[in-house]
C-alpha cells in the first residue's frame, strides 16, 4: 500500500511489503481468502452434486488402470476426500496473494507486482483443477490439473528469463503462450508423458530463479531464504509423493495421505514463491561506479 516501505537494495534486514499494511488489512487478505476458499468449495461440491454419475460416463483418468495414488477411491461424488479438500490449500494461498498484493503493489518492485497476480490465479486455478481431478476421476479432471501444473511451470520459467533481462516483458509472455499452448496440446495427445513434461518445464525455472541476479538479491541475502525454503518444501512433498504413489507411506481408507501432504507442501512451496517475488529491490545495486538500477 502507499507509505510502505520498500526492500532496501544493499542486502538490509527482510522487511515484506505486506509488514507496511496494517493489522486490519493483513486481517482483511486473509479474511477475504478464507471466505473465497469456502465459497470455492462450495460451488465445485453444488456442481459435483449437479453432474453426480457423469465421472461413470466420462472418459476416465488415466491413472485408473494401474492405482490413482494411495487414497481408496469411494461412491459418491468425491472419489477422494482427503485428495480432493487438501487441494483447496492452493486456493487458499491463491486469494491470499491476491489480496495482499492488491494492497501493497505499489511498494513492489515491476516484475513482482506483475508475477505475483498471475502466479496467485494459476495457484487457484491449480487447487480447483486438482480438487475436480480427484473428486471425479475423469481425464477431463486430469486433462485440467496437469494443464495447470504446467501453467506455474511455464509461468517461473518465463518469468525469470524476464527477471534476468534475456527476455523482454512482451516476448516472455509470447513465449509463455506458445509453452502453455504447446504442453496443453501434449497432455491432450500424450497424457503418459506429463510427469517428464512438468519436469521438463519446472526445473529450468527454478535454476533461473535461483541466479542471484533474477532477483537482485546477494546470495547470502536473507531475503532469499523464503526461496530457498520453497524448494526444500518441494524435495519434502515430492519424497511423500514417491511414497505415496509407490504404496510405501499408504493406507488407503484414511484422511492422512501422502498425495494429500503433496498438495499442502506444495501450496506453501507457491507461497514462499510469492514472498520471494515481494522481496525483489525496487532499486538494484549496479556494477561498482556505474551507481544503481531500477529494479525489473
């Protein structure tokens, strides 16, 4: 918001943006979240109820000839609750980022007040997509999770090829369209390959914007702890993921489940993506007197 103070760009203490709000508007994005997340929900369970027993006569998800993870797949118009309800956690962190950055964008530096909108609507979209996959099963569910995963991917990969100045804003985003486009018509055609493709599209990324120059920060800047915190969350979910999909951490009738740990380690990865954004300098050092730069 106007009068919070921005990062400094000689590698001082973390200070978020958000810290410059009040109590009362850092209450507010979180109380708008919350109440969006619900009202989310309860609209994907109004239309899980309106088609119940057309995932039977959909095309099924593909998962369905070997296992689709741990959880046991129930009657009724969620075939996994505990899969299905912990993916929400991406809507919530979504329309968190939302809120919040609506507050104190001007404080941001370019590139995070751009990124930090987008990434938040595909995490919501993320949550949504993996809620509808689990609760029907269908390749129309599968088809629009993994369409999303690739979307984040695809969105840190392009965003950091902005962030270090080899792409210009408007080529970035005409790269995005053609990665998005071009995943969206795989995952249609080759659905077996979709783990390798979101591997293929998320690593670069994270190696980019992992470059101290992505986002002007010093590499033993504390601010970037938040990204660092961010991977180690996603080694963590994705060992719990192996587990779970391999039948090692498995019980399949209870709400404790792996794929579940997954979707919750992981929205809080994109949370600490979104801090990491926010901690971009509005004013970068420069080379030694050359003085300093704007930040991207």
């Amino acid at each position: 918001m106007p009068g919070a103070a921005p990062y400094p760009a000689d590698g001082g203490s973390p200070s978020p943006p958000w810290r410059g709000a009040g109590q009362r508007d850092r209450r507010a994005a979180l109380l708008v979240a919350l109440v969006g997340t619900l009202v989310l929900g309860a609209l994907l369970w109004w239309l899980l109820l309106a088609v119940d027993g057309w995932a039977e006569r959909a095309r099924p998800a593909t998962c369905l000839a070997s296992s689709c993870f741990c959880e046991a797949v129930r009657e009724g118009p969620i075939a996994q609750p505990a899969n299905t309800v912990s993916s929400l956690a991406y809507v919530l962190i979504g329309l968190w980022a939302l809120a919040a950055v609506a507050r104190v964008r001007p404080a941001l530096a370019p590139s995070a007040g751009f990124l930090i909108p987008w990434l938040a609507l595909v995490l919501a979209l993320v949550g949504l997509s993996s809620a509808f996959y689990h609760a029907t099963l269908t390749f129309l569910g599968q088809y629009l999770d993994v369409l999303s995963m690739y979307l984040v991917g695809g969105l840190l990969l392009c965003g950091a090829l902005a962030r270090l100045g080899v792409l210009r804003p408007a080529a970035a985003g005409m790269l995005f369209v053609v990665i998005a486009g071009s995943l969206a018509l795989a995952q249609y055609w080759y659905p077996e390959s979709r783990r390798v493709l979101f591997a293929l599209v998320l690593l670069p990324g994270i190696i980019l914007e992992l470059l101290p120059s992505a986002s002007g920060l010093p590499p033993r800047d504390p601010r970037r702890v938040p990204l660092r915190a961010g991977l180690g969350l996603l080694v963590v979910a994705y060992a719990l993921w192996v587990l779970d999909e391999r039948g090692v951490l498995c019980s399949p009738e209870s709400l404790l489940q792996g794929h579940a740990a997954w979707h919750t380690l992981t929205a809080v990865s994109g949370l600490m993506l979104v801090l990491h954004y926010a901690a971009t300098p509005l004013v970068r050092p420069a080379a030694p007197g050359r003085g300093r730069v704007a930040g991207r």
